[in-house]
C-alpha cells in the first residue's frame, strides 16, 4: 500500500481539475507559510500552459476573443480553466467575464 502525497487534497476534484491550488488565492512563498513545492510547480505549470501556443493558435483565439468581446487572456482562461472554447451562444457565460472584469476593475 502506497501513502498518498501530502500535497493532494483528498476532497473529490470535479473532471478535468487538476487538483493544484490556485495560484491567485495560494497564500505559499514568497516565503512565508505554505508549501514551497507547491508554490514551485504551480507557478512553472502556469507559465508553461500560457508559453506553449504557436502563433496561429494564438492569433485564431485573439479573433475569437475580439469576435466575442473578451480580451485574449480572458478567452485563454476560459479554455484553460473549463477545457472548452467559447461560442456566440455562450451568451450567460460572456457576460459572467464581462461582469467578473467591471468587478476587478473598481
């Protein structure tokens, strides 16, 4: 029998989450309490999901994202956080964005 890593939390992960903190709301290193290991590999595999797109992905989601009203990191996020890309039908979910960024923004 295996010991499971100390870093994963045992609540169950709803398909397709990967299990890691959010980056956003980790309150870990820069280097006061939490994980340090944690912090590290989360913070290399979110610069590594936004590196890795060739030009052309990167300039078919920046038209979409126009065509719909987000800015490219909010469609990337979207894509990257829920794993599927946004429609002109997804009008709730568009406006979710748009009402998210009118919060951050004040």
């Amino acid at each position: 029998m295996t010991a499971r890593p100390a870093f994963r939390n045992s609540r169950k992960k709803a398909i397709g989450h990967n299990g890691g903190p959010a980056l956003d709301d980790y309150p870990g290193p820069p280097w006061g309490k939490g994980d340090a290991y944690l912090f590290l590999h989360w913070k290399r595999a979110h610069r590594e999901a936004w590196r890795k797109v060739s030009p052309d992905v990167m300039r078919l989601r920046m038209d979409k994202a126009d065509r719909l009203g987000l800015t490219y990191e909010e469609y990337t996020l979207e894509i990257l956080e829920r794993g599927r890309h946004l429609q002109v039908e997804d009008t709730e979910r568009i406006a979710e964005i748009k009402a998210a960024r009118r919060r951050r923004r004040r």
